[in-house]
C-alpha cells in the first residue's frame, strides 16, 4: 500500500501571500488530520476531515482552513501568511480497525517558508 | 496547558541496552495512546499504540506500559540499536472517535555504538 503522500515538499513564500497544500491519504483510509510543527510548539493539531466534513478543530486563527474531496484527498489553504506561518505542515490519514485498534500515519509534511 | 508531557528532552543509552521513554497526561478523557519517532526533514512514523483498556502492548523490541492511574506511559525498546536514535513522541487521543492527537513536545534519543 501507497503511504500517505504530501506536495508539495517544499514551499517559500512572501507574508501576505496564500498557500494550498495537498494531501492523499492511505487507500481506504476516510479520516485526513493536519498538523503543524514548529520548534517551539511541536505537533500541534490543525483539523480533521471524515467524509467531506470537518470532525474536528484545533486552535488555529480562522486563515486556516481546509477541505476533503469525495476521494478522500484533502487540502489545506493559509490566506494572508505571517512570518510565524513557517513550519512543517503535517497530513495524517487514520483507520480503525473492527477491534478498535487505532492507527494514524503521517506524511512526509511539506516544509513552508514565509519570507 | 501541556496536556501530555514529555519531561526528558533528551535520552542517551549504549547500543544493546533498554531505552526507557516517559510520558505524562493529565486529561483523563485520553482513551488511546501512541508512540511516533521522527527522524529530521521526515514525517513522524507510528511504532506502537495501546488502549486505555490496557496495561500493556508489545510489538517486538517495542512494549508500551499504561499506568492510568498515575496517567502515565512508558516507552520500552530493548534492545537499543543505533538506528533507533531519533525524537520519540507519544500522544494522546480523546474519547469519541476523535482522530485530534495531543502531542508532547519529544524526546530526542542517541543509541550510541
């Protein structure tokens, strides 16, 4: 099985510029979270797509939003970026199994760099 | 408000020895948990899970100990081996359903040979 897959890898761009990144998920896997990492913060969660509808948000300003296509792949836009944009933006898609045993993979992030 | 801890920034052990990696929570809604490494410019790869139903997980040289009553965790992998030097991170994941993970901040491990 193809592993989750992020583009692009990398990424510059200008503040007040905005930014879409992509993500295609494990085959058969519904659930695409985003995260950022920065190295002051870590991982931090961005939001969830299950189905086309956004599950779950983390705690970031309205400029970040998402969306999930009907095949699952999703995307992620910041509008308006800001020095502090920069960092490594993280996919994950997830399953669980009929156990309840819980796996979620990454991607390999797409590192982005707001001059 | 650090939900889940990660107290070590930084472990070394001898190539062969038990790495011990530890991890705090203080949300008590957690019902799952999971391990990651990290190597730099990469995404973090999944190592191991475990259910808050359980008190231990094994998958080969990784075993994961639960202790919710100290909310607690506990990463083992014996035997170290030199390319098991990376970040570990643990997490956590609410009840529900919820695919949102809270991350610790990571420990940085060095097996050395």
């Amino acid at each position: 099985k193809a592993g989750v897959t992020q583009t692009p890898r990398y990424l510059i761009k200008t503040r007040g510029q905005q930014v879409t990144l992509s993500c295609s998920p494990i085959s058969g896997h519904r659930s695409v979270s985003w995260y950022q990492q920065t190295p002051g913060q870590g991982l931090q969660f961005l939001f969830e797509y299950f189905s086309e509808t956004q599950r779950n948000k983390g705690n970031f300003p309205g400029r970040f939003s998402g969306r999930q296509f009907s095949n699952s792949r999703s995307e992620m836009n910041v509008s308006t970026l800001e020095l502090g944009d920069s960092a490594l933006y993280l996919c994950a898609s997830s399953s669980r199994t009929s156990g309840g045993a819980y796996e979620q993979y990454f991607g390999p992030g797409t590192r982005l760099t707001v001059t | 408000d650090q939900q889940v801890k990660q107290n070590s920034p930084s472990l070394s052990v001898q190539e062969g020895r038990i790495s011990i990696l530890n991890c705090d929570y203080t949300n008590s809604m957690f019902d799952y948990f999971l391990w990651y490494k990290k190597y730099p410019a990469e995404g973090p790869t999944f190592l191991i899970s475990i259910s808050s139903i359980k008190d231990k997980n094994e998958d080969g040289r990784f075993t994961v100990f639960l202790n919710k009553s100290a909310k607690h965790l506990s990463l083992h992998i014996v035997p170290s081996q030199p390319g098991d030097s990376a970040v570990y991170f643990c997490a956590g994941a609410p009840q529900g359903g919820s695919e949102k993970l809270v991350f610790g901040k990571g420990t940085k491990l060095t097996v050395n040979p």
